[in-house]
C-alpha cells in the first residue's frame, strides 16, 4: 500500500476523500520493516484506501506501480 501512496503522489493522482488522504499519511508513517501484524486501526484504513478510485487508478496503470514495487522491495535487500 504504501508504494501505491507513493506512486500517487508521484503521478499526481487524487484521493476521493479528504478521509483517505488523511488515511494515506498514517499509513506512509508506518516502518514496515518493524510491522509483524496490522493493528487494528490500520486494517479499516487500508481497506478504505483500496477501495479508493483515485488508488484504483495508480494500481491499474500497473507498469509503473510495477517498477516502483520492484524498486521499493530492492532497497529493502539492500538494507
């Protein structure tokens, strides 16, 4: 989800609700390196934001979403 969020911001895609955006910038805020569960006030935000067409629209242009997971999931090895 987060590669998604940061792709849209990247290709200048908007967010439905002023809700999801603010959803948007907790779930950037996680380190995903230390999560081992969701905790229960990231899994209805999540679920929001995908639902989201503006996150509908980022994930369906799928080459770049693609590109900027394989990258984020490189800088993670290399870690």
């Amino acid at each position: 989800m987060q590669a998604t969020i940061r792709a849209m911001d990247m290709l200048k895609t908007y967010y439905t609700s002023e809700e999801n955006e603010e959803s948007a910038q907790m779930i950037k805020r996680v380190e995903v390196d230390k999560v081992t569960a969701l905790e229960r006030e990231q899994v209805e935000p999540i679920k929001n934001l995908w639902e989201d067409p503006g996150i509908q629209e980022c994930y369906d242009r799928g080459s770049i979403s693609s590109q900027i997971l394989l990258s984020t999931q490189q800088c993670h090895l290399r870690s």
